[in-house]
C-alpha cells in the first residue's frame, strides 16, 4: 500500500485553464450510502460513487461483516439484511485512511449485541483522536475500548445492548453525530443530541429518507427506534464540493481562466467555501440548481478573479473545515489579510493542517504564521515553486497542485498518490484543462 503512494507530480504554471469537469462523487455520502443501506433490508443500486481509497475501505469491512456487496467503479450495489444482519467479521477492520469509515462504524458496531470487533487504519488514522466518540458510546453504554484508553485505533468493540440517551455535543463534528445516531439506531434505542450538531447532515437525511423517525429541531436532533427494517435508498451521488473547490480557486486565481464544474452538491453544511470565495470577490456563476435525491446540486462557473483578503471564523468553520488548505492557498493570492480562525479541528485531519499548510506556504514565499486555531496570511505575493509533500494528505496533495499553477518556475510534489483518497483522477483532469485549449 505503502509503496504504491510514493510518486512525485510536478506542476508548472499554465498559460491558461479552461474546462468542464465532473468532479467524482461525495465522500461523505458515498461512505453512508454503503453503511446505511448495508443495515436496511433490500437491494440499493448506488450510481456516481466515489470509487477512492477511502470509501473503498468502507466497502470493504462492511463486507468482512457479511454484506453483500458488488462495485463495478462507479456503480455499487448493496444487499441489506436489515439491522441485525451483519455478522461477526473473522478478522480486525481495516479502515485504511478514512476517519469516517472507522468512526461511523464503530457506532454500528457498538450496538450489534455480542459480536466482536477490531476496528484500525493506516499510522495516520491510528494517530487521530478517538477519545471523542469513545466518551460518549460510553455513556451510552458501549463496550469499546483502544489503546492510550481508548483514544487510539485499533479500537476493540463487543457489541451490547445501548441505553437510551441525551447527549450535548461539544465539537461540530458529524462523524461524532453519526457514530452517536447510528450507534443508536443500530442498538434500538433512542437518542437526543443538542449542542454543536451543526456539522454536515448527510447522516440525518439519508435515515428520513430511508424511513427512520428522526427529527431536527432548532438544532436539536431527535432518533426513535424505527418500527420496520429500514427501506433501501437508491440515489446518484452528487459531486464532491470539497474536490470542486480545487477548480474554483484555481479559477480565481489564475489571470486567464474559465472553469466550470457540473452536478455539484451544495448542501448548505457543506456550502462554505463557495460563500467565502464569493466573500472574497470571486467571479462566480451559479446555474442549474436541482434536487438529486435529498441534496441540492448546481453547475458552478468560476472565472479569473480579483480576490481579497477576509476573516474565516465562527459558525463557517465547519461548512467549509475541509476546505481550508486550498482557501488558504487562495488568501495568499489576495490583495490583503486574510486570518482563519476557530478552526483547531484542523490539527486532528489527515495531519496537523495548521502545520502541514503554513509550512508549505512559507517554503512558497508567502508570509503566513500559525496560531493555535487557525492561521494569518499575508497575501499578494507572488510565490515560487519548490519541492512541496503531501505527507500522505490527499487534500495537502490537491492544494499545492493548485498553487503550483500560479507559482513561478516548477512546483514538484512527494507523495502525489495521496489524492487517490478522495479524487482519482485528480492528475488528468490537471493535465486536461492546463492543454492548450
Ligand atoms: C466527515 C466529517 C468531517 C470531515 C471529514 C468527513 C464525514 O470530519 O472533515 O472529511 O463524512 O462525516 P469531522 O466529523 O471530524 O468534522
């Protein structure tokens, strides 16, 4: 696995970028279409799904769990044999890279009475706190545990019978909301959930789409036991907002282009970079908009932009948390500052962002410093190009690309396999829309 992340891309300033891109599928539904029709009883046909690394992983323990599962690229079928249908796996789970693949499933397994699990990943989904959905299955009643007790994968699990709860969520995080609601849900118990439950709602609207009683109510989210097995939801998975940010900001910041990408979801938790890229002054054309299942989707144009500087902080954070890498590029190519702040989540992603992106963007030229929640960007410099790493961080991959673009002379970047995550294909579509065109 290892070997196969180890290559080098090397990007040099395009002349011009022009194109219409598909960008792959959501991630984050991608991960719930597979989890949560392997629990209802029936077939689901799931079309544009994102056949990346991560959710590949989540195919991949659900069938260790005993679901049938078939994936032709971006065609995948799941066989649900309802709540209880999932078996013992013979042997630990492996997620891979993916937070949500373990965290979501933890939930599901908790509940699923007597059977054993092991869930673990790569070294750095095995260095990302746990603590935050292990304290509270705990109060639930779960019987999880892990190393540094219980903060770290691998996480073991015996399923039990779960106690119905309330619980105050102290970080908008929706693979805590998830791991919280499906745990729940898999268990047969209720559950109350308030405080931050602000994060992405993909969770909540797939299960009331699927027949489970679940209400929202001024932020206050609400699960009953369902009274029948849950219905199979078929859907096409609308685009990546996170992979179609790349391709905005390239837009935006590069002097003669014109980018649009097609079926985009724009579900308004997950709709924050686009407002921050219209905040700073982007050139930016919304057309199309429509229904795709139970999210919103539209075409988005983006053209060459005179961006400015602006503040990101407070209840936007976690619209646009996965975004901040590439923002951050876009700040450096705005006139003005820009400062990010309320965003220490950003320390326990695939790595430590604050870090990872202020030290690339100061090998870059630009002045930007760290600070414990976020970051201070001097923009409008122009940046040079060096030899850059992902450190293994699809997102950290996509982003220097896009600087890569704009920057002066040659950008080269370790470790380019990474993008496989989240964005197979990612370094085609770069070579297609910088040709000659
Ligand atoms: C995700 C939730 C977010 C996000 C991650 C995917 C999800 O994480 O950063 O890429 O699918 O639920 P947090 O729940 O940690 O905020």
């Amino acid at each position: 696995m290892k070997a196969a992340m180890v290559h080098r891309q090397t990007i040099v300033p395009a002349a011009r970028l022009r194109g219409i891109i598909e960008v792959p599928g959501d991630k984050s539904i991608s991960h719930r279409a597979v989890l949560l029709n392997a629990l209802a009883a029936g077939t689901a046909e799931i079309s544009h799904f994102l056949a990346g690394a991560d959710c590949l992983s989540t195919i991949a323990c659900m069938q260790a769990l005993g679901v049938s599962i078939t994936q032709h690229g971006e065609h995948v079928r799941v066989v649900g044999h309802g709540l209880r249908g999932l078996h013992e796996a013979g042997d630990i789970l492996d997620c891979g890279n993916s937070g949500t693949t373990l965290r979501l499933l933890a939930g599901i397994l908790t509940g699923q009475i007597g059977r054993f699990s092991v869930l673990t990943g790569d070294g750095s989904l095995r260095s990302r706190p746990q603590r935050r959905i292990v304290e509270p299955l705990r109060a639930l009643g779960a019987q999880i545990d892990g190393r540094d007790n219980g903060d770290r994968a691998p996480l073991a699990i015996r399923g039990a019978q779960l106690n119905e709860a309330a619980y105050t969520l102290p970080i908008a995080s929706a693979q805590v909301k998830s791991a919280l609601l499906l745990a729940a849900l898999s268990s047969g118990v209720a559950i109350t959930l308030d405080g931050r439950t602000d994060g992405r709602d993909h969770t909540e609207r797939m299960l009331i789409a699927m027949g489970v009683p679940l209400t929202n109510d001024g932020g206050t989210i609400r699960l009953e036991p369902p009274g029948a097995d849950l219905q199979p939801l078929s859907l096409r998975v609308p685009g990546d907002p996170s992979s179609a940010t790349f391709w905005w900001v390239a837009a935006a910041i590069h002097p003669d282009a014109e980018l649009t990408t097609t079926g985009v979801g724009l579900n308004p938790s997950r709709s924050g970079a686009l407002d921050t890229l219209r905040m700073m002054g982007a050139d930016l054309e919304i057309r199309n908009q429509r229904l795709e299942g139970s999210e919103p989707v539209a075409d988005v144009t983006v053209r060459s932009s005179q961006l400015r500087g602006v503040v990101i902080e407070g209840a936007i954070i976690p619209r646009l948390i996965d975004e901040l890498p590439v923002l951050a590029v876009a700040a450096a190519c705005a006139a003005g500052d820009t400062l990010i702040r309320d965003a220490q989540e950003l320390r326990a992603k695939e790595t430590d962002r604050i870090t990872t992106v202020t030290d690339g963007l100061q090998a870059l030229g630009v002045e930007v410093e760290p600070t414990a929640d976020g970051m201070g960007i001097s923009g409008g410099r122009r940046m040079h190009g060096v030899p850059l790493s992902s450190h293994g961080d699809h997102r950290l991959a996509m982003a220097w690309a896009i600087a890569g673009l704009v920057a002066e002379g040659y950008t080269s970047i370790d470790d380019a396999a990474a993008v496989d995550v989240s964005y197979p294909g990612f370094w085609e579509t770069i070579t297609r829309i910088t040709a000659d065109n």
